[in-house]
C-alpha cells in the first residue's frame, strides 16, 4: 500500500496540537502577545481596505500543517526530493480545482504571491528589453504592471493607460474616470506592445476583458487579466470572466476569494508565437520554476486548495455577490452626503474617493483620523492627482472583509454616517490638518459597539 493511500483517522490529534496556541504561549510569549493583540485589532476594528479579508478557519488550519516542513522543488510526479508523494497529491488536487472552478486549462499555484505570478507571465512571454502596456500606478494599476522602481519598469520598455495630464498618460475619461478603450486601442497601435495586462488595485469599474482581447489581437500581442482584486467576484459571476479571452490569468490567492497569501496563474493550453514546439503551460512552469523561485510553499498550497473548495459552494457565491452590493449601498451612501467618488460609483468591491475634492482634506490625515475612529481604510491617488503618491487626494475603501464578517447594507450606511462625522470633526490650523477628539472617541466606542455584536463573527478568529 503506497502511503498516500494508507487510511488516516479523521479524528487525528495533530491539527489541534497544531492549531491551537498553547506552545506558542509557553515557547514564546512575545509573539503569543503580540499574536493576541492583532486577533483583538482584526476583530474591534472595521476593515476597510479593499485587498483585505479574513480567511476562514479552515483555510488557516490548512497554513499550519506539516506541508510547511517539506522541500519540493519541482513539479508534481517530477520533483527533485524524496518524499512528496504527499505534497504531489496536495498540489495536484489544488491545480485542478483551479481549472475546474475557473475553467482553466492548466494552473500552476506555486507563486508565493501575485508579484511573483506576474513577474512569471512577463518571463514567460517575453524577453527582457520587450514592451508591456499596463495601467499607470497612480491611476489605478499595480507596481508590477511597468512601473519605473519596480522589475516590470527596469527590465522592459513601457506604456500606460490612464489619466496623467502632466505626464501625457491618456486612455481614461478625465471626466468620469472610466477607462477609454478606443484610446487604449489608440495607445497599443502606436507603441506596439508584446504584452498587455488589464487589471488594477483601484478601478472601481468593470473590466471589458473581451475589449482588450480585441485590442491584444489587433498589434498581436499577448493578453495578461491580473485578477487579484476580481478573483471572487469572478467566481461569484458578478465580474465577467477573462478565462475565455485573456492567454494568462495571474491572480493573488487572497483578497476577494478569501485564501492563504499566495498566488496563481491560469492559462490557455496553446503553443508559444517564438517557438511553436513550445506549450503556454510549460513556459509558465519554468517561469515560476526553476527562473524565478526554488521550493513551493506546501502548506499554503494546501491552504489555496482548501479555499478553492470553499469559493465552488453556493455560499461562497452569495458571498461575492453580497461584496458588490455592500459596496454599491455604501458608495450611493457617500454619494447621498456629497462625497466625490472617482467614476461616480462602483460596479465592484471598491470605491475610490476623492477626499479632498469631496471635503478638503487630504487622503492620508483622512485614513489616519478614521483608523482613530476604528474605521480601518487607505489612503489613495486619484486619477490626475495634483498631490504627491505619498499624500494624496483620495481613499481607498472595499467591502470585502466586512462582507466576510456579514455586515450588510445597514452597516454599510452607518459606515458613511462615521465616515461624514469624521470629516465633520477636521479642522485645518495652519498646514495642519486636526480632527476633534471627543469626536473621533465617540465615533470609536460606536465602531467598538458593532463589532462586538455577536451577529458579525470574525470568521477564522475568536477571542
Ligand atoms: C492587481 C494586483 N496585482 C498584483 C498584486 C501583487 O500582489 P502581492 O502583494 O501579493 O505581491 C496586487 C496586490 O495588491 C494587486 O492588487
């Protein structure tokens, strides 16, 4: 009998040794502490941040099991240690229940996380010195879509869509904030990319992946969908699907769809333009291994398939289908009291507000005095931003940790009534920017009030 099919008891005593923190207490009492204190902030504090979440108790169980203690360099049936029989029967369980819940042809669920995913697709599609067209970081995109201080601006030649009227950036409605996909055409025509990515971490809008596939075909580039933010909601078919049109998907495994940190990739079985012998799947393999990392992460691998099973349930749909409607009650909420959101709304988790054209105040005193007031949130560029990434006009809010918790739509008003006292209680002296205590503290016993109400359990966390 081959260990992998040796009978194991379901009531087998290791993941409780593992799971709960009795030897952590005993061996290291710092981190204990420290532990505990940030069970207590996940759980008395409203969080806000749209890349944010909580994983269920499941999925973390999965993080801290013996996977964590083995090499396994290499892939599935090819691996160069002893041993993994196992980890093999974890990782090949994870990858097909990312095809078959994604319709995916191939996925590889190695990368430590979506950086690294990225950085795959761009070593396995193109060459250093190669040109990839993304969205600009301060209108919406990510670090890894070209930016100048990140590999993807270093190593390659780049473009951006989206709206930067100093610095020439189009391919956005300067008036409503919305991506324009014929100057995206425009842009992709003259400039010739090898790669287009569509995705980013603060579009508040759906992205038209059909749209970019016709644009990718046009100047025969590769499609990349970067679907860290949208991955649940995809599953939840409140975002379109970019399986069918985009030749590689790269995602996070956590955010929306509520994994371990980590990432994957998903692509489309077809052979390479350079050399046609070549499959997308084995070039997106070496990619990740051996060019870019060494051993996977077994345990979070175990984690991500846990979370796979848990985003193919019904529960899990109604979930992300509850996201996009907290967050368009809270965004017609803001809106309501006057606030200026970029593109006037959402059809995703997130809301991009433009807090000093809203309230005359900058983004980051904003975030800070609402963390104050319990209410856990970033600060943000807008598109066109006249201030510095460092302190600029906008926040960045999402619905899909508090969703997890099961606020619903009356939470979600009472989120922008805390938000609208909160701009309330700012007073500008000088180049300062100073929020009333009394009523920031009166805010924060109210935020500490809900989140202690026994109907919104922290889902994974219990104190
Ligand atoms: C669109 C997008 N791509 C990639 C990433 C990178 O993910 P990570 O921070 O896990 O490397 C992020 C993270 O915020 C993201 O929003």
């Amino acid at each position: 009998m081959s260990i992998v099919d040796m009978p194991a008891s379901l009531d087998s005593e290791f993941v409780s040794t593992a799971s709960n923190f009795e030897r952590l207490r005993e061996i290291d009492p710092e981190i204990y502490l420290l532990t505990c204190r940030e069970v207590i902030r996940q759980s008395q504090y409203i969080r806000l941040i749209p890349s944010e979440n909580y994983t269920s108790a499941a999925v973390m169980q999965a993080m801290a099991t013996p996977f964590c203690n083995k090499y396994s360099e290499g892939y599935p049936g090819k691996r160069y240690y002893e041993g993994n029989e196992i980890v093999d029967a974890v990782e090949n369980l994870c990858r097909q229940r990312a095809c078959s819940l994604f319709g995916a042809d191939h996925a590889n669920v190695q990368p430590n996380s979506g950086s690294p995913a990225n950085m795959a697709a761009y070593y396995a599609l193109m060459k250093p010195g190669d040109r990839v067209l993304g969205m600009h970081l301060p209108s919406g995109g990510h670090l890894t879509h070209g930016w100048n201080v990140n590999f993807s601006g270093i190593l390659y030649q780049t473009a951006f869509y989206g709206y930067n009227q100093e610095q020439g950036v189009t391919g956005m409605d300067p008036e409503t904030g919305m991506l324009d996909y014929e100057e995206i055409r425009r842009i992709a025509l003259k400039f010739k990319p090898n790669v287009i990515f569509a995705g980013g971490t603060a579009y508040p809008r759906i992205w038209d992946f059909q749209r970019f596939r016709q644009i990718a075909d046009e100047v025969d580039a590769y499609l990349v969908a970067d679907i860290a933010h949208i991955n649940g909601l995809i599953l939840g078919g409140v975002h379109p699907d970019p399986v069918p049109y985009a030749d590689v998907v790269t995602s996070t495994s956590h955010k929306a769809i509520r994994g371990p940190r980590g990432g994957f990739i998903l692509c489309k079985n077809r052979p390479m333009k350079d050399d046609p012998a070549t499959s997308l799947p084995d070039r997106i393999d070496k990619a990740v291994f051996p060019t870019l990392q060494g051993g996977p992460h077994n345990n979070t691998i175990a984690a991500l398939a846990v979370c796979f099973a848990e985003a193919a349930t019904q529960e899990f749909k109604s979930y992300a289908q509850q996201i996009v409607a907290n967050a368009k009650v809270l965004s017609e909420a803001l809106i309501a009291k006057g606030w200026h959101l970029v593109t006037g709304g959402t059809d995703n988790h997130l809301i991009l507000v433009d807090v000093m054209r809203s309230k005359k105040i900058p983004g980051k005193p904003f975030a800070k005095a609402l963390y104050d007031a319990g209410l856990e949130t970033n600060f943000n560029s807008v598109p066109n931003d006249p201030r510095k990434p460092f302190s600029p006009s906008g926040l960045r809010i999402g619905t899909p940790a508090v969703t997890s918790r099961g606020f619903g739509e009356e939470q979600m008003r009472q989120i922008a009534d805390w938000m609208e006292r909160t701009a309330t209680a700012c007073k500008k002296e000088g180049k300062e920017y100073h929020f009333d205590p009394a009523a920031i503290a009166k805010i924060r016993a109210e935020v500490i009030e809900l989140c202690t109400d026994p109907r919104f359990p922290v889902p994974g966390i219990s104190i």
